[in-house]
C-alpha cells in the first residue's frame, strides 16, 4: 500500500503547489502540467519502482506494527523517520555532488528557477536513492517494527515537504518556518549554486558538516 500512498500523495502536493504557483488558477495549474515536459515524471516513476523492486531482492519482508498507536507516539515515530531519512540522504546527497555528480545532474538540469514539478525531474538512479533511504528508515520503529499508521503518516509527510522546498510560491511551510525548515527554505539556494545546503528538510545536517559563512563567524 506505501508505494501507492507515497504516488497519491506526490500527486496531490505537486497539484496544490502547482495551484498555488498559478494564483490560485486551477485551470492554468492544470493546463501547466499537461503541456509541460511530463519526461522526467516518466523517469521517477520508473526510479521509484526499480528501487522498490531492487530492495525486495535483497532484504526480507518488513515487520509492521499493526496496533492502534497513541497520538503522542504516533507524532514521535513519525517525526524520527522524517528526521532520520533527513540525515541518511543528506550523506548521500554529499556524496552525489563529490564523487558522481553525473548520477545527480538531471534534479539541477532547470537551473535555480524550481518549480513544484521539478521535485520528480531525477534520474533513474536518484530517484532509486531516494526510495531506498525512504525504505530504509521504515525498517524499523522506536519498539521495534514500526507502526503502520506513522509507515503512511511519514510518506504523506515525506512527499510534501519534498514539493515543498521547490515550489515556487511565498505560500511553502518552509517559508513559514524558515529556521525549522532550514534546508527547504534554502533549497533553491542550492539549486542556484550547487553547495549548501545540501539537506533537504531541516538544517542541523549542514550546520553540522557544512557551515555557511554567517554560521562560521558566529562560531
């Protein structure tokens, strides 16, 4: 159901903020995507399956919680996964733009003017990336296998806060939460100038590993 979940909810989002990006115009949100080049949406689709199927290859069947979780636990679980995806993507993020930059160069192929549809614009092998970290990090749950209903929250949040950081409208969350959402809120930053921030969500990665210049002066 997770791969479906995940589809669903990147249709939706890349809809809203579509809408959003044409003022409010659903008929020229939606003639936008029609005429524009669906490609690279193609090649995502095909990245995402791949590496669903690769990972099923390799490793056994996940283990699901299936009970009724509290809302406090629930939160929590969910809140670790988005974070932990955050920081295991962020690595590999890194290491695209150092040692295969090839494998990554299709995502930054618009140049720094983003959109939300550019959030599916990846190669086969990025989007295979992005996928397996996304598995990855729903193998298991702070008690063991991970509850199903934070499995789904954490894909619908996942997709949004991806579209997020690449519309092109004042109306992100990033831009309302701009020091939560460091790495969102300067994601076109990144995409102008190909360094940081390298993560995608939040900024502690990058604060961490690869400081900015105001950052190094406050140190």
């Amino acid at each position: 159901m997770e791969p479906w979940v995940a589809t669903i909810a990147f249709f939706v989002w890349i809809a809203l903020y579509k809408t959003l990006e044409c003022g409010g115009d659903v008929r020229a949100a939606i003639k936008a995507q029609l005429e524009g080049d669906e490609k690279h949406v193609r090649i995502a689709g095909v990245g995402y399956f791949v590496g669903i199927y690769l990972f099923k290859q390799i490793a056994p069947p996940a283990e699901i919680d299936w009970s009724c979780p509290s809302l406090s636990f629930l939160l929590l679980e969910t809140a670790v996964g988005v974070l932990a995806y955050d920081a295991l993507f962020y690595v590999l993020h890194r290491l695209m733009h150092a040692f295969a930059y090839r494998l990554h160069a299709r995502h930054h192929s618009s140049g720094p003017r983003v959109n939300a549809q550019e959030v599916l614009n990846q190669s086969v092998v990025d989007a295979s990336l992005q996928v397996l970290t996304n598995i990855l990090v729903q193998r298991r749950g702070l008690r063991g296998p991970k509850n199903w209903l934070a499995r789904i929250l954490h894909n619908i949040i996942v997709t949004l806060l991806l579209t997020d950081s690449h519309a092109d409208t004042p109306w992100r969350l990033s831009d309302m939460f701009p020091r939560l959402l460091a790495g969102a809120a300067r994601h076109r930053e990144h995409h102008a100038t190909g360094g940081p921030p390298y993560q995608q969500f939040f900024g502690f990665m990058d604060a961490a590993f690869s400081p900015s210049p105001d950052d190094r002066k406050l140190k």
